[in-house]
C-alpha cells in the first residue's frame, strides 16, 4: 500500500530486493488471491461511437476571460475496495469550480445527461466541451446542450489536452480524495467525495486563482 502504483512486476522486484527469493508468476497469483491490482489508468473511456455526430473543437487559442465562458464535461475511474465506479463532472474553466458531479456503476449516458442537466440548473455557458465519448455524443446528450447562447464543442481525437481543465480536476481529485481513501462501497465512495468536492470548491486554495477557492472567483465573476 505504501506503493500502489507498483504492478506485478515491480513488487517482485522489489521482494527480490528485500531478499525474498520470488516469481513473478507467484505474485501475480497471490495478488489475485487478495484482490491487490496496481493503480493505473484503465483502457480509454473515450472511444468513439462511428455512428454518433462529431462537432468541432471551438476553443484553440481562445482566452479564458470570464465564468460561465466555457464549462466542459468528462468521465474517469473510481477505484473501489473491489472494482470501480465512473465519476463524471461539470466544471467552470475560468473559475475552476466544480457545478456538479455523479458516479454511477454503468458506463452509460444517463447518469451524464442528469449531471449536465444539474449544471444547466445555475446558468448556462457559451461554449459546451465535451470528449468524444459515446456517452457525450449520443442524441440525448447532444440535443440537450446545444441552445440560445451555447454551442457545443468536442475534443480533438486523442487530444486529451483539449480538456485541460478537467484533467487536472480528475488528477487533483485522485492524488489528494481517491488514492488516499479505501471505498468499502458506492455508498462510502458518494459521501466522501462529496465532502471533497464541498472541501474544492470552497476552501482548497488554489494556485492558479491567486490563492483563492473556486467558488469565490465563481460567484465574484457571476
């Protein structure tokens, strides 16, 4: 635990190390046994469906000036004490504050259409990124965000760095909630991150902003 990134091949490294003459067959299996799998990004969430509409990315070399300017969407893996939920959020770019967020233990799009709709609830932005997931392709979602006042706006394929802003949020939420935490369940995992969620978006200082918490430069600017 003091290395969860560490994979089948390096605990036996480093067992060996410690002087434990081991297999790498024999920890892979033992591992099984006690339900241990390294951290680590799983396959790609974002493969898109050939069958679904593909929008433009709007936003190359635009500034980020004001809130409400662009907000963008995105899933990732929670890892649990066995197996994993989706966590999927709204975020403000300007103010890096967090409009809403759920975890769901299907890869579908309803449970993104019910987070979007609740950000929907305290404004409404004038760019809409989404990746090219299907759950952000598929008809519902893409006749739901586009409006007076909205456009939609995907990822470039393969270019995770045009969600920028919600990378570093999905990162910032593993290194300092996710990796440090030990989910018994959906449950435990909803309640915890909600308290870290309350803890980001009103107190944790960020450097980016001055040293100031998302929710007063959101409401500043609003």
């Amino acid at each position: 635990t003091e290395h969860p990134f560490y994979g089948s091949r390096r605990l036996t490294a480093y067992l060996k190390g410690l002087g434990n003459p081991v297999c790498r067959d024999k920890v892979r299996r033992l591992m099984g046994v006690m339900g241990i799998e390294a951290v680590y990004q799983k396959p790609r969430l974002s493969i898109p469906n050939q069958s679904h509409a593909v929008y433009p990315y709007l936003l190359r070399g635009v500034a980020i000036e004001r809130c409400n300017q662009v907000w963008s969407t995105d899933i990732t893996y929670i890892r649990m004490r066995n197996g994993f939920l989706y966590l999927t959020a709204v975020i403000d770019w300007y103010s890096r504050y967090t409009l809403s967020w759920g975890l769901s233990n299907t890869l579908d799009g309803e449970f993104c259409r019910e987070v979007v709709l609740e950000a929907l609830k305290l404004g409404k932005p004038e760019v809409f990124n989404v990746d090219q997931g299907p759950q952000f392709t598929c008809r519902e979602l893409v006749e739901l965000i586009p409006g007076p006042g909205i456009k939609l706006s995907m990822d470039g394929k393969g270019r995770r760095i045009d969600n920028v802003f919600i990378e570093r949020l999905w990162r910032t939420v593993k290194y300092e909630e996710v990796f440090l935490k030990d989910y018994v369940d959906g449950m435990d995992a909803h309640h915890s991150l909600g308290t870290f969620f309350k803890f980001y978006n009103n107190e944790r200082l960020h450097q980016s902003l001055g040293y100031i918490p998302p929710r007063d430069l959101y409401l500043r600017g609003c």
